[in-house]
C-alpha cells in the first residue's frame, strides 16, 4: 500500500502528504497536552522503533536486545503488533518461553522468527500493546517489555525510546509521507532515549550524520551497529556454510523484505554473481506457483542455489518446494560496534528502576 503511494505523482503526494502531517500533528499535540495519557506496564518497558518506513532493521535489534537481557538473567517478554499475519485475533500468545504457541499465520514471520531464536523469552502479538502488557504480566510475570516497532505507539509508555536510524538513508527524504518516508516529523527523535545507526559498515558521512542528530536529539547516547550473514544453511538437506564460501558462487535470491536492494548487496559483499534476483513486497505469503516460477527462472538463469532470508523462509516452510535449484536461507543477526557500551547503558537504566 505504501509504496503504491510512493508511485503517484509528486502533486498528489503533496496534497496527501499535508493532510498525514495535519492528523500526525493533531494526536501529538493530543498527547503532548495531556489530553490522552499513556498507560503504564508493570515492567520496565523498551521501546525499539524508528521514524521512517521500509526496513531499519529494527526486528534484529529487538533480537539483541532481548539475548542481551536474557543473558543478564531477565525475563524478558517481546511483543510485536505481527505485521502481515493473516489472524485478526486482538491477542496471540506465540511462546510462552518453553514452547511455541502459534503459527507463522496466527503470529506473523517476524514473531516466529523471534520466538525460534529467543528460547526462554515470552513472544506476544496484538495491536493494543498495553491489554497484551498486562495480559503477559498476569500470566508469566515478566520483568521487562521490549515492543518491537513501537516508537510512534504512545499508548503505552515506555522508559527506554531506542530509535533506529538507517545511516544509508537516515531521514526518509526529509518529508512525511507519502510525499517522503517519514511516519512523522524528524523534530520527534528528541523523544528518543538512544538513537542505534544500522547499516554503519556501509560508506556514509558519520560525522555529518551525528551533527544532524546531535542537533535534532541533543547529547544522547548513539551507537553503530550492522547487520550480517552468520550463515546459510539448506532445510531440505541439513547442509551449512559459512558466508565467505559464496564467493564466487552463481546464486540466485529472492526476498520479501523491507529493503530487498539491502539483502542482495549483503550477497554481493561476499563476491557472490548473482544471475537472478527477484523481490516481493514485505511480508508476501508465497504461493506454490510463485515458487516453481522462481525455482524455473533461476535455473534457465544458471544458478547453482538459492538464496532467501530466514524471515521469507518462515513463510515458505509449509509448502512443497521444487528440487532444483536447492533452496539455501540466509540467517541474519545484528552486531554492534560498542556492545559493552550499549549493554552498560541497558543494564544502568534498568537497574535505576529496581
């Protein structure tokens, strides 16, 4: 829908755009009044979000951040709003920690994946993130929140804003949508907490980027972080490689991700030749037949493999895929360049709330 609007013409996205920033500007004042208050969780409740459209990365952040807190002997619940499940219930409880609950069509992929890769976290969709809240604190007492793509969700509030900001492009042309990417004007990163720059091991102007930020945010913390393939592995035939033996290869990929030119550079970084590529709009249900044309294509195209993202694989899992070429899926984590520095600034804040 969005990038339908994105193809108008440029005076009609104008008009649409000052009509988004009129009811964007109506529910800010609304809440900056106090004339609709937030409500507030039991736990210590982060917010991961950012103030663009398409794919920041924020889902791989949410990982990070809920391992970090695994890891420090929190129980952490995530809770996602679980964009393109095909389940309109108000509440899915996808894992209770132990053992999942629901199915990629209940759920949605992102919260699939993040249940497969976070055991011992509680992994909740629903639109209203405050009924969930609460519903999961009655349940399983959790002691800390993490909302995944939540920064412009001010119904719950929250005491970690953590904004992800993409360093290839920050600030979404600078203009609301859909005349730009912008959910909402570039003045609301002072609401944030931390800003995380993704995608910073690809050529930008850090300094550049970090003054505008400085400016619009004042002297938050910002940290760096990337994202990369750890590895590639084939379901069908329980095969595995490191990321560094593509080189060389000839692949074919596709994806139905947020920013799929990302994740065919991610392919090439590693000397990849990549004969055919074929993107989707977010979170497509492939079908069978969109499978055999793209298993067909890629092979008159001469591709040794495939190549797809562990999300697209979530919603691939059920169906009966072609032989040849053999399918391989990508699994993605994110890094940060100052990790200790990010999981002090954690810890410090939550600790302040003990």
């Amino acid at each position: 829908m969005i990038e339908r609007l994105l193809r108008l013409p440029r005076p009609i996205r104008k008009g649409l755009a000052l009509l988004f920033q009129l009811g964007v500007a109506f529910r800010l004042a609304l809440y900056k009044a106090g004339y609709v208050k937030p409500k507030r969780a039991r736990a210590f409740t982060i917010s991961v979000g950012n103030l663009t459209v398409g794919g920041t990365g924020k889902t791989p952040l949410v990982e990070y951040t809920a391992r970090l807190l695994l890891a420090e002997g929190y129980r952490p619940s995530v809770i996602s709003r679980g964009y393109g499940r095909r389940s309109r219930a108000p509440f899915v409880l996808v894992s209770d920690g132990s053992q999942m609950r629901a199915t990629v069509h209940d759920a949605g992929d992102e919260p699939i994946l993040l249940s497969r890769h976070l055991p011992g976290a509680i992994v909740a969709v629903g639109a209203r993130r405050y009924a969930v809240a609460r519903h999961l604190e009655e349940r399983f007492q959790p002691d800390v929140h993490v909302l995944d793509d939540a920064f412009q969700h001010l119904a719950l509030e929250r005491d970690l804003d953590l904004l992800v900001i993409d360093a290839l492009d920050p600030f979404g042309d600078e203009a609301l949508l859909p005349l730009g990417r912008l959910r909402e004007p570039l003045s609301e990163i002072a609401r944030a907490s931390a800003i995380i720059i993704t995608r910073a091991d690809h050529p930008f102007d850090h300094l550049a980027l970090e003054a505008r930020l400085r400016e619009l945010a004042g002297p938050i913390p910002i940290f760096y972080s990337y994202h990369e393939i750890v590895e590639l592995f084939a379901p069908g035939i329980g095969d595995a490689f490191s990321p560094q033996k593509l080189y060389g290869r000839t692949i074919g990929a596709f994806c139905a991700v947020g920013n799929p030119q990302l994740f065919e550079r991610d392919l090439a970084h590693y000397r990849a030749r990549i004969v055919f590529f074929r993107s989707f709009r977010d979170h497509h249900w492939y079908t069978p037949r969109d499978m055999r044309r793209l298993f067909r294509e890629a092979e008159a195209a001469g591709a040794e493999f495939l190549v797809t993202t562990e999300k697209d694989w979530v919603r691939l899992e059920s169906l009966s895929l072609p032989e040849t070429p053999p399918l391989y899926v990508a699994r993605i984590k994110a890094r940060l360049e100052d990790a200790e520095a990010f999981r002090a600034f954690l810890l410090r804040h939550l600790r302040a709330q003990a």
